[in-house]
C-alpha cells in the first residue's frame, strides 16, 4: 500500500487552492423535516431532465396515465426516459420554456391531474447481488436516474463505464449557502442513502466508498456514524468547510489528494462520484421499484412565510410551489434556482421543477442585494486568487467578450466549474459567471455546426463517389454493348455470304445486339431518376 493510499485510508483530509466563505444562511431551511407537498392541478414534464439527447415520446394528446409511468423510452440516442408525476391525463405535448438560464423552450409534457395519485411501479428487486450487472444498470436506467447533485449526468452510463477503481465518493457536502435538500434527506434517509451507496458500490465493482460531509452538519454525520459500523466497505469523511468544497475536482482533491486533469473525468483517476440524493435514488428503484418522480426541494428566502425542504413532484410548476409556501414578493421580486453563488434567476415563474432542481431561493433585496451595474475592472486579481480551478478569470472575461473562443479554450474555459467565487469577491460587479456561461454554449453551438458541416460534407462527397461510380459502369455497359454488336457485326458478315439463311442469322445478331444497347440506356435514365 503506497503512502498515499494509507492516507487516504487513515481519513487524512487534503485541500485545494482558492475558496471563499460566503455566510451560510441553512438555519431559514434546515430546522423542520422534510414535508410532503400537496398535488398540483397541472404538471408540465420536459422531456429532457439529463445530460445527453431526450427519450423518445410514448404518450399523446389525451393519454390517461398513472404515477410512475414511463412517458419517453429510451430510444437509439440513448436518452434517458421521464414518467409521470401523478396521475391524470396528458392535456398538451409542445414547446413550452424550461428551467435553464438560456429561457429557451423545449418540448413539454402536460399533465392535468386527477387527484387520485394512481401508481404504477416496476417489480422490486429482492436481492441486487442475484441479478446481472446489466439488468441492475436498466434497471436504474428505467427508472429514469439522472445525477441529483446538479449535472443531470445519466447514473446508469456513468455506472457503465469498464475502467478499475480504487474508491465511490458519496458526495453530501452541499456547500453552496442556504440550500439544505441534501442535508434534510441525509438526516432522516440515512439507511435508504447507505442501501443505494451498497448497490452502488456493487455496480462499480470497487472495495470502499467514502461518504463525505460538510463539518457544518452535525446531525447528519451523527446519522451515519450510528449506522456506518454494520457497513465496513463505507467510510465517513467530515471535510471543513469553504466553498465549493462539493465541487466534483475539488472534493477528490480534498478526499485524496488526486487532482483530475484538465478537461479529464474522475474515472480517469480512478474514482467515480455521487450525490447523496442519486443514491437514495437508486435504493428506491432497486429495492422498491419506484422511478424518479420527485425529490427534495429547499425553498427559502425571507420572502416565504414557510422556508424549509419539500418532496416536489417533476414538473410542478414553481408558482404553485411558491404559493403553497407563503410566497410574498416584494416589487421587483427575484426568484432564484439553485442558490446564490451557482443558481440562476427565473424569468417566468411557470417554469417547473425537474430532475436537477435542488433550491428555489426567494431573497429579499435586504438579505441579497440586487446586481449593479457593472464597472471597468481595476485588475486587482481577487477573482484569480479564489478561483479553486486556478484558472485566470480576468484574462478569460477579456476573451469572452472579445469572442476569442480559440484562446479561451486556451485558457481552459471549460475548466471552470461556474462556482461563482470570482464574481462574489469582484469588486467592479462584473458578472464573470455570466460571461463564462454565455461563451461556452457559443463554443457548443460552433462545434454543433461545425459536425454538421462535416456530415453534409461527407455524404455530399460520397454521392459524388457514387455517382462517379455508376457513370465509370454506365460506360463500360456502354462499351460492352458496342463491342458486342461490332462483334455481331463482323460475324454476320463474315458468314453472310449468299446463303438467306446466313443473312437472317445476322439480322438476329443485330437486333439482339440493339436489344442489348436499350437496355443498357434504360438501366442508366433509372439510375439517373433516382438521383434525382
């Protein structure tokens, strides 16, 4: 065992450069229990909640449903597939705006429920180590199980992936301030968490997991450490707190000293990460059967008369969320999904929840001012000496606005883990995030259409192959055929003579020789239609 793995193994906690204290503002949220809120008239189901393509849609206009029922399937892209949050019936399927800071639209799945919350499940699995690995990652597939932690990155293929690893990381930091879903879940599901990390940690063929939590939650690392000594492939790990210590590079680096390389994944390191509402996700499809149709939700801000967590149903739309817990808007009100560092503000309170919503932040200007207006920046480098990515925000500000998307790839733009420590501590308000964010769908958008360049390219240049082709074969048809009849020709002649029989031999020759030559023009306007 090498002196870096013993430390690991011994608990020893590393750390990783930059960082901030913003204040932590949980107490709004974390003081009650998790509720149970009521069911909404409407649900509206996008059809993408994942990173990667949609499922393929299997309901229409009119479809009666049931809670838990697929309403995409995984299709030849790979998609993963959403289910009905209740039961009712589908009223609507069309564009309608998402949850995203483009306020793009894409297609939407309406629901109008009937109030009896009918389910449907898939069959429980008694005994996960019984069945194949396959049929435990569609299963968890099925279930529709994308990363709760924020990226929306499909469990199953992240589970899918042949490389040997030395640790599972559980991760239940959850550092940004005022959110406290994943610390209420942690609190009082600790076993169904622990139960997921098993099956898990089965999936990923290695011998130990690590269960990291923020020091600042004291009860949920007293509910695991009451359970942990019945599992001892689980490890408990209490990291200190700075923001973004839940940061995926920035948690390895701070659980084992391992630093994920630019542009690379944790498996490239031999780890893999979780977050601790994925896996008491999938505890409740293995176990239970029960696909993703909800999960915790942390509404705060003092603008709510009733801050705390909720189990919400996807696609609850997010007024009927804020309505049912004392919303009070002030003028000019901001509602925020996700939390102040990473989240982003609403611009249609329509918009519903989804696989990836982990907060809706409702602030009043007292707790959390307005932006302003930007200003020039004066290079104080404050942003660089926070930034945990030890990237250089400035210089990328610059080339974002320039769009000089050479030089920010350059520059590891897509490095940044959009943590918002830069724009917190700038002080000229510049919205650095925003810049960051904006120029990497851009880079997308050119590298979409730069692929489909080169597909149009490639099938312009194979038909051109193709039809080179059929006209090199026209011709020989063609050459073939006059040769034939030259052939014809000269042995008619040849035995022509004065014999009438010889003769009408040789007119037979020719007509089957011009019979040939038809054909073969036939076969080349055929070919040519098609084409066309």
């Amino acid at each position: 065992m090498s002196a870096a793995t013993k430390a690991i193994e011994a608990g020893h906690i590393w750390t990783f450069p930059g960082g901030i204290h913003p204040p932590e503002r949980k107490e709004l949220s974390n003081q009650s229990a998790i509720r149970q809120l009521p069911l909404a008239p409407h649900y509206h189901v996008p059809v993408k909640q994942h990173s990667g393509a949609p499922g393929d849609l299997l309901v229409q206009v009119g479809d009666k449903v049931k809670a838990g029922q697929a309403l995409t399937q995984v299709g030849v892209n790979n998609g993963l597939p959403v289910h009905a949050p209740t039961s009712g019936t589908v009223t609507a399927i069309g564009a309608g705006i998402i949850a995203h800071p483009s306020g793009l639209a894409d297609t939407i799945i309406t629901i109008t429920a009937d109030g009896d919350d009918s389910a449907t499940t898939l069959a429980p699995i008694a005994d996960y180590t019984a069945v194949s690995r396959a049929e435990l990652l569609e299963r968890i597939k099925q279930a529709g199980i994308a990363g709760l932690g924020g990226a929306g990155f499909p469990t199953a293929q992240k589970l899918a992936l042949q490389r040997p690893l030395d640790y599972l990381i559980i991760n239940g930091v959850e550092c940004e301030p005022y959110i406290s879903a994943d610390d209420r879940l942690m609190r009082e599901h600790a076993q169904t968490i622990i139960d997921g990390t098993e099956i898990l940690l089965h999936l990923a063929a290695c011998e130990k997991a690590l269960i990291a939590i923020e020091a600042n939650k004291p009860e949920a690392i007293s509910a695991f450490e009451a359970l942990l000594h019945e599992h001892p492939k689980l490890a408990l790990r209490v990291v200190p707190v700075k923001y973004p210590s839940g940061g995926e590079k920035q948690l390895i680096q701070l659980l084992t000293g391992r630093q994920v390389p630019s542009r690379g994944l944790p498996i490239d390191v031999g780890l893999v990460m979780q977050n601790v509402g994925t896996a008491y996700a999938v505890a409740q499809a293995v176990v239970q059967g029960k696909p993703l149709i909800e999960r915790v939700v942390t509404v705060t801000g003092e603008n709510v008369e009733q801050p705390g967590n909720y189990w919400v149903r996807l696609g609850t739309p997010v007024d009927y969320l804020l309505e049912q817990c004392g919303f009070k808007p002030e003028p000019e009100q901001r509602v925020i999904m996700g939390g102040p560092m990473m989240g982003f503000t609403l611009a249609d309170l329509s918009v519903p929840v989804v696989k990836i919503t982990n907060c809706i932040l409702v602030p009043s200007s007292q707790e959390l001012a307005p932006a302003q207006d930007e200003m020039a920046c004066i290079r104080c480098g404050a942003c660089a000496d926070v930034c945990p990515a030890q990237l250089l925000p400035q210089q990328m500000v610059w080339l974002a606005k320039a769009k000089d998307y050479d030089g920010l790839e350059k520059q590891n733009l897509f490095d940044c883990i959009e943590c918002g420590a830069c724009a917190y501590v700038c002080p000229s308000e510049i919205p650095l995030v925003h810049y960051y964010r904006k120029a990497k769908a851009e880079i997308r958008n050119i590298a979409r259409e730069k692929a489909k360049a080169e597909v149009a390219r490639e099938r312009f240049e194979a038909r051109q192959e193709r039809l080179e082709r059929e006209k090199e074969e026209r011709l020989e048809r063609h050459r073939k055929a006059a040769e034939a009849r030259k052939k014809a020709q000269a042995e008619a002649v040849e035995k022509g003579g004065d014999n009438p029989q010889d003769a009408v031999q040789a007119a037979i020759a020719r007509a089957k020789a011009r019979k040939a030559a038809q054909a073969a023009a036939a076969a080349d306007k055929k070919t040519e239609g098609d084409d066309a």
